[in-house]
C-alpha cells in the first residue's frame, strides 16, 4: 500500500515528551515526586512507553525507505542513527564516571557507585574503560541507550520483514520475547560476568510492536484495527492493574494467586512475574494495553496541541538531546541527594530545576533546526 501524506500527529511527540519527563523523574531515586511518575499506577513505567515510542517514530522515520524501491544508502539510515547514539551515550558515560571521580570520596558517594555499576570503572578504568564505550559495560539510570542503538542496528532488516511480513515478524518477535524469558537468555557483559538489564531479546517486542504501528500509520491504516470490546477490556486492565499496584491487599492477594498458579500449572515466571529487566508478561500487557486504550482516547489529540502539549510535544520532537541531558542531570540529582540527605525542598528544586533545563535544551534545539531550514531555503 502507497505512502499516505498527512498532516503531523502531535500525540506520540507528546507522549514521548511525557515519557522522558517521567523518566527524569525516576531517574532520582527517592523524591517526593516520584510517586506521581506513571509506575505507581501500573505494571509498567516510562521505559516501556518510550522504547514502544522509539520503535513507531522508526516505523514513522525509515519506513517509507522499505515501502518503495529506495537506494541502499537511505534504507541503512537506522545505522547512522544509531552512530550518533553512540556518540551521545558514550561522552555522558564519561562525564558521569567523571563525576564520581570528583566526588569519591564522600561515603555516601562511594556506596553509590557501588550501586551504579561505577565503582569497578573506578577501580581499574583501563579494563573498563573500553568496555563502556563498546557498551558492554553500563551503568545502572544510563543503560537504555545501548538497548536503542542495538535495536537501530537491527532496524533494517526489522523494517524489511515488517513491510513483507507483518504478521509473521510479529510472531517471530513474540516467540524470542517468550523464548528469551523461559530460558533466561540474556546478552552478556564485559569484563564482569552479568547481562545487560534491558535484555534486547526481550524488548525487542515492544520496538517491533512499535515499527509496525509506525509503518500501518505511515500507511493511514492501524495495525491493530478498533473493537469496541478490545477497547473495554483494555481500560479495565489498566484499571486493575493500577488498583493492584496502589492497594497493598489486592497486590498481595494477587501476587499469591500468580504464585499459586506458577506452582500448581507450572507457568513459567515470564507469564507471572514482573521482572523489568526481561520484561515479563504482566508489564508487556500493561504498556499494550495502554498504547491501544490511548489510541483510540478522543481527548488526547486536542491535549497533545495544546499549549501545554506543545511544550511537552517539543520535548519528544528532540528527545536525543533531552535524554541525553537528562541522564547527567538526574545523576547530578542522584549525588546531590546522596550528600545532603532526605528534603522535600531538595527534591522539589532538583526536579524543578532540572525540567527547566531540559525544557530550554528542547526549545534551543527546535530554533537551531528552524534556523537551519531557514538557512537551506534561502
């Protein structure tokens, strides 16, 4: 089916904006703030949201490359993107080992880096070093970017199949996802002997699910088509699943029924469990269910243009930068709290300050793309 033109939905820019907000949010562990951020009301958090996010502006970016005969050169574009991830990531890895370095002799800090995965880097950096910067190394709050550039690298042949063969890849997909947790293969890293905490064979459900809606819009068509009833059914899983997380008694009674039926059936903790890392059942169905609830939500397309989803849009539109940014200033958060100690005023100036940082990194990226577009048309 040809490409269709239409005029740019501003929902996933506001929702990838809402996302990396949320995420910064998280990103300081311990505030008063955090117990707004979207996972304490479900399964599943921000990450979820934004690696589904990343994988439809993929499906919306580079589609239209696999949908027409397009030259090699514009259907390895995913490669160079992910090229410039690496060379984010990599510098903000750095700068937050470099950090620590300054600030190591604080106790609190040092009982940190521990904790980060920082310490080792520390300790002996010309083994470890190196191992950051091929991403097998990573620091806990700064390892989803290696997820992304590794999901990038398989873009292509993930856009050729989702263009040929939908309903095959996202089989194909679903049965690494389920393959991935019942064994528990995981990608290993270096020189420690772990794995990476978001475990690609694992996500890359969600990034799948996402090129294909990405694609089906790009199509003007939905991957997953409106029924009333699917419609229902999600709302009222996102219900409970925010009755169980908010009320001790439901999450303990459900809890005992999942281990009841781990036991009894023999279920396999990915069908049970809610382990983020590898993404189990229960926070796959979550983000699902709430991307197709959200889908078909009348109000949210005059909320994202909005002013107020504007500002939050613009946040999306340049979400490298703002991510990037964010990581650092959420460790710059994460020390400071760790020095100074537990103050509702502390938290609420570290996020505040930190949004607004984050909001003029957005805007001063949006005026130097206008300005160079400007620059190209004169």
């Amino acid at each position: 089916m040809p490409e269709l033109k239409k005029p740019r939905d501003h929902r996933i820019d506001f929702l990838r904006g809402l996302a990396l907000v949320m995420i910064f949010i998280n990103h300081i562990p311990g505030t008063f703030w955090e117990n707004f951020t979207s996972r304490n009301f479900g399964f599943s958090d921000a990450a979820e949201g934004f690696v589904l996010m990343s994988g439809i502006a993929t499906g919306l970016a580079f589609g239209p490359a696999y949908m027409a005969a397009a030259p090699m050169v514009a259907r390895l574009r995913p490669w160079r993107r992910s090229l410039v991830l690496w060379a984010v990531h990599v510098p903000c890895c750095l700068l937050i080992l470099a950090l620590f370095a300054a600030l190591i002799g604080d106790p609190a800090v040092a009982k940190m880096a521990a904790a980060r995965n920082i310490a080792p880097v520390l300790q002996d950096p010309w083994s470890y070093v190196p191992s950051v910067t091929v991403l097998m190394h990573q620091f806990a709050y700064a390892d989803i970017l290696p997820l992304y550039i590794l999901l990038l690298l398989a873009a292509p042949g993930v856009l050729l199949l989702a263009v040929r063969w939908p309903r095959a890849l996202m089989l194909g997909s679903l049965i690494m996802w389920f393959a991935a947790g019942f064994w528990f293969i995981r990608l290993p890293t270096y020189p420690q002997p772990n794995a990476w905490f978001f475990n690609p064979f694992s996500w890359q459900v969600l990034f799948v699910a996402g090129v294909l809606t990405g694609l089906a819009t790009r199509q003007g068509r939905r991957f997953l088509p409106y029924h009333k009833w699917a419609v229902v059914l999600a709302w009222g899983f996102l219900i409970m699943a925010a009755i169980w997380v908010q009320v001790p008694a439901v999450a303990k009674a459900g809890g005992h029924a999942l281990w009841q039926l781990k036991q009894w059936f023999g279920l396999p903790s990915v069908l049970v469990a809610f382990d983020k890392g590898m993404l189990h059942l229960p926070r796959l169905l979550h983000i699902l269910a709430l991307a197709y609830a959200l889908s078909y939500l009348p109000v949210l397309k005059p909320i994202a243009s909005s002013g107020f989803g504007a500002v939050l849009a613009r946040l999306g539109r340049h979400s490298l930068p703002v991510f990037a940014t964010g990581t650092v200033l959420a460790y710059v958060g994460q020390l400071t709290k760790a020095m100074a100690g537990p103050s509702l005023l502390l938290d609420t100036l570290l996020i505040g300050l930190g949004l607004c940082v984050l909001f003029a990194v957005a805007r001063l990226r949006e005026g130097q793309k206008q300005s160079a577009a400007i620059a190209r048309t004169a």
